[in-house]
C-alpha cells in the first residue's frame, strides 16, 4: 500500500498508458492479420474473421485491464474515466491526464502494430487506402459503401454501444450489486466488448472508445494514411468515434444509477483495503 501511494498520479497514467497499449496492441494487431494477412492468403481471407477480430478486441481488453487494475482502475477509455468522474467520485482533475495516457498508449500500439505490418499492409494495399484504414481506426459501415450508414447514424450508434458498455462495466464492478469472483471482473469486461463486437459492429465498427479510435488513425496518418480523417464518402469523420462515446458513457452511467443503483442495499463503512459487504435496509 505504501508503494502504492508512493506511486500517486505518476504510476497511475503509466498504468494507463500501459494497459491501453496492450488493448491496441492485440485489437488493431488482429485486424491487420485478417485484412492485410488475410487478403495475401489463396483463397483471401484465410487468416480471421469478424468473429476473430472480436474476440481478440474482447481479450485485449482483459489482458490490458490485468495489467493496469491495481495501480488505475484499468479505464483504457475515456468515455470510462469521464462517467467515473460524473457518477463515481473519480477526481475530474485526473480525467485529462488518464485520457491523454490512454491516448498515448493507443499511439504507440498502433506504431508498433504499422510497423510490425509493414510488408503485409503495402501488399495488401500499396496506396495505404481505405481499403485497409480499418486496421487503424473505424469507419461508417467499416467502410462498406453498399450499406448507407453516414456519419450521423454512425454516431447513433456509438453513443448506443458505449451506453452498453459503461452501464454494464458499472454493473459487474459494483461490490454492491452482483460482482464476479474469484478475480475475473478483467474477464467479464472482455466478454463484454465480445458481445457488443458481435452485436452492434456493423455500423460504425464498435470504436465504443475515443484513444482507441483516435491514437491509432493519428498513427496512420502520419506513417503514410492521407486519408486517415474521412471516410468512404470522403466526409471528415474522425469526430464521431470521439463525440459518440463521450456522450454515451455518461449516458449508460446515468441509466445504471437511475435504474440499479439507487435501489441497492447500502454498506457500513469498512476498514481499508476490505471488501463492502451488502447489508440489508
């Protein structure tokens, strides 16, 4: 514990830059495998699917929130950290530099994921096109022009899936309610970014995170992606995958408070370092 308070803001933001950058790391990483990888393969597409590409983001998820909890919290999101400072007493001075550390951690993953990509992505697609800008960043559709979603259904549907995800992220953490055991919170959090991957990833790409999103195309469009900040369409689009989750987040908290959480049993205070008990009223 003295460590740990040692540590303060600094351990904290490294944590997050950390655990951030595992989750790109395996989320953008399994992308590059089945479109760049996968479009090499006789017949194309032999290496992933959507549903490869879903579970590995739901991994990467786990697998950054095992590496990050004890020091942050494991945010990787603002759209997380900010409806933790709106609805959990997070300090809202610590939102700036968790989202900028998650920002940064999804910057460098991507770097590396480009660079680790690099003979796979300029065969695939030697323009550095749209055609694999989806290994980076999300597009409307994922950048199908044949199902007309646009920027504004795109956002519907981001503010739609991070509602989802931080009202369900607030559930499983909640000591109060129905939390799991035995430490597989990470786990159920991963199973959670599965299932609106395999639900709702039709028509923006499931960004459901603004470094995710943002990091990664920022990294693109400086290693050779000129058209990293539109779409299909050749609309500015960069803005929906950020405005989206922002305001979903809150959204999904506000709906857990207003639905679950107010009607939960209280807690006596507890001595430090144990776990509240649910009392009855």
């Amino acid at each position: 514990m003295e460590r740990l308070k040692r540590s303060g803001l600094v351990g904290e933001l490294s944590a997050e830059f950390l655990g951030t950058m595992i989750l790109i790391l395996f989320g953008c990483g399994v992308v590059a495998q089945v479109a760049a990888g996968g479009a090499l393969t006789d017949p194309p597409g032999g290496l992933g699917n959507h549903d490869s590409i879903a579970w590995a983001w739901g991994l990467g998820v786990t697998l950054g929130v095992y590496v990050a909890g004890r020091l942050s919290g494991a945010h990787l999101n603002p759209a997380v950290t900010l409806s933790l400072a709106a609805f959990k007493d997070f300090p809202w001075k610590k939102v700036a530099p968790y989202s900028l550390a998650q920002l940064v951690g999804a910057f460098v993953a991507a770097l590396l994921v480009r660079w680790n990509y690099t003979e796979a992505l300029a065969k695939a697609d030697p323009g550095h096109t749209i055609k694999t800008q989806t290994v980076f960043s999300t597009l409307p559709a994922n950048g199908n022009p044949a199902l007309p979603v646009h920027e504004w259904g795109a956002l519907r549907d981001q503010v739609i899936g991070t509602a989802i995800l931080v009202l369900l992220i607030f559930a499983v953490t909640d000591l109060l309610n129905t939390p799991p055991g035995a430490n597989l919170g990470p786990f159920i959090v991963g199973l959670i970014v599965v299932a609106i991957g395999m639900a709702f990833g039709t028509n923006a790409g499931y960004a459901i995170n603004p470094a995710r999103d943002l990091g990664p195309r920022l990294a693109s469009f400086l290693t050779g992606y000129g058209g990293a900040w539109r779409d299909q369409y050749g609309n500015f689009y960069f803005w929906v995958p950020i405005v989206g989750p922002l305001v979903g987040g809150p959204l999904g908290a506000f709906f857990y408070k207003v639905f679950i959480s107010r009607f939960l049993p209280s807690a006596e205070a507890e001595p430090e370092g144990s776990i509240p008990v649910p009392t009855e009223k």
